[in-house]
C-alpha cells in the first residue's frame, strides 16, 4: 500500500501548549568574527539575539536558551519566554550563525572545517560579552546542550551559573545506534524507505518525506497538528540547510554529519565541578525521544557538581512544544533553588 496510508499511533498525546507567551522586551544585532583555522575559514557577520526583560534593572540572572540543530532558528524556543512571564527571570534567546535572522554562509555546504562546535562556543562567548553578563543561567536543547556543555567545559566561565540540558546526548555518537533501534519499531515499508534514501543521500523524495515524517511524528514532536512553532522551524532548515547538512547530516535519524565523527562531551564531563556549575546541573529526558534517556546518563553519573534529573513522560524530542508548562515548572522551579 501507499507509504502515505501508514499513519503512526499516539495513544496518549502530549497536552502541548496551553498558552501564549509574551512578545520579547527588545531586539537586536551584534557583531561577530571569528578567526577561524586560517584565511578560508575566518568569518565576518553579525548574531540576531531577543531579550524578554531588563538586564540592566533585574536582581536574577538571566537564563540564555541555546537552540539546536545545528542550524534551526531559535523559533521552536519561545515557549521559554514563560520563563520570563511566570517567574520574573529574564530570558535571551539568539540565532546562532547560520540560521535564522543571523548572518548565513550557504556556500559553506559540507565546509567541515568551517561549521565546528568552536565557532559557536565563540560566538556565545562573544553574546555573552556584548552583552556585558556577570552572572546568567545557560539552557541547552539537543544541539544546543551539546553547546552549552562544550562551552562550559571549554571557558569554564566565572558568570556560569546553573546548567540545564534538555533532550541532548552526551556523546551525538551515540544517537545512531539509538535511532536504529527506533527505525525498527515502524512498519518495514518505513524503514526501507529510509535505507533507500540513506543510499542516495536524499530524502527529498516523497517517500522519503514521508517516512522521514512518519519518524518525527513518533520520536520528534507528538502533538498533532504540529505547532506553528515546530513547522516554521523546519521550513527554515528546508530554506537553508547549509549548517545543518554540513554538522548533523541528511537528516535526525541518520545523523551522518561531521559531528557524528568527534567525541562530544562525555569524557570530560567530571571537569564540571561545583565552581564550574555552583547552583548545579539539571538534566531533561522524554519517554519517546530520538535521543533516548539512556544516551544522556552521563550528565547524572560524571559531574561532580549538584544534579537534578527531570523526565516528561509523554514527551519526544521538541519537549517545550508537547509539555509545555511541566517543562516550565521544572525550568523555573530549578533556577529559584538557592
């Protein structure tokens, strides 16, 4: 039968947002080089970054949210302006270079050398400067936990705070086997629809589409209709994929990039200690994730900082858009703990 006639079941769906969120209190541009290895890969551009709050005027840290990708806009991570909305906590989101209202580069395709978790642990060390922070919180979602834990690591910063991961392997290699195993929970048709277009390095036919949709439908977001939020930010990485093919690959499920080929945080995870992290680390993991519970332990068993570890049951990989305002309670409630 038609791929199209194979609809996954959601016995249980996520409630998703429940609620609007505010507008953000200011906007704006920065510039931003980097060096890079040498004359081919330097670059020169600016970062669009949101502020919900007054910096200047708040007695609590601000919490920088990191979207991920590499590559999508930071528009799936509004609902975190509730931060703002339910708890007092400034918020400042950012499209990191290459997505969004940023700068982008669409001649860097496949750049390696060019697109490296460096760059933009630079370029949030560069917001975080232009913006004049002593003291903030950092939020990272799938990519961006990666980011978050990677610049901590790397800057071990004096302002750094609290630490939250949300939905982010410790180790991107480890999410390979991971989705393998949950390409062979669907229909056969659905995983040789995906074996096809994992050999022609495609998935831009309609049936690749359509599996590709069958698969984040159980594993990325599972409130249906997707949310305005979710399906603007996959029309921007169909716009401009640029980043995304170059670091995560064809797609989520066969993370093929060149990420997939340098360790990720994990080893040196006992490197975040209580005077990197003093108001501890909090971890988020979801039932029904592409990136399974199992591939973000680390983050509770090597840091010998405090930890909290956070799960949504009905949630997959776009938690902020299936359970919002759980996820929001956790959020909050972790960065009011003295």
């Amino acid at each position: 039968m038609p791929l199209t006639d194979y609809k996954p079941s959601i016995p249980i769906p996520p409630p998703g947002q429940t609620r609007a969120y505010p507008e953000p209190t200011s906007h704006g541009k920065m510039p931003f080089s980097y060096p890079g290895k040498g004359p081919s890969t330097a670059l020169s551009g600016s970062t669009a970054f949101w502020i919900w709050g007054d910096l200047s005027t708040s007695s609590k840290p601000p919490l920088i949210a990191l979207h991920g990708g590499p590559g999508m806009p930071h528009t799936y991570m509004l609902p975190f302006a509730l931060i703002y909305a339910d708890y007092g906590i400034p918020v400042i989101m950012y499209d990191q270079i290459g997505s969004g209202e940023s700068t982008r580069f669409k001649d860097r395709v496949l750049d390696a050398d060019f697109w490296t978790p460096e760059l933009f642990v630079q370029e949030l060390d560069n917001l975080i400067k232009h913006l004049k922070l002593t003291s903030f919180d950092l939020l990272g979602h799938s990519w961006g936990g990666y980011l978050a834990s990677t610049f901590a690591l790397d800057k071990q910063p004096s302002g750094l705070r609290k630490l939250i991961i949300c939905n982010s392997p410790s180790d991107l290699r480890s999410m390979r086997p991971g989705t393998k195993k949950l390409r062979e929970k669907t229909p056969q048709a659905i995983q040789e629809a995906i074996d096809k277009c994992e050999k022609a390095d495609s998935f831009e036919s309609e049936d690749g589409m359509t599996a590709m949709m069958y698969m984040y439908t159980l594993f990325g977001c599972r409130v249906q209709p997707w949310p305005k939020e979710m399906m603007d930010c996959t029309a921007a990485v169909a716009e401009d994929n640029t980043c995304y093919r170059t670091m995560a690959g064809t797609s989520a499920m066969t993370m093929d990039g060149s990420m997939m080929h340098v360790p990720g945080p994990e080893e040196r995870l006992d490197q975040i200690t209580e005077k990197t992290c003093p108001g501890g680390l909090m971890m988020v993991t979801s039932t029904y994730d592409m990136a399974p519970p199992e591939t973000m332990t680390a983050y509770f068993t090597k840091p010998k900082c405090r930890v909290k570890w956070a799960h949504l049951p009905l949630s997959s990989h776009f938690t902020m858009l299936e359970e919002t305002d759980d996820l929001m309670e956790h959020v909050g409630t972790f960065l009011n703990l003295v």
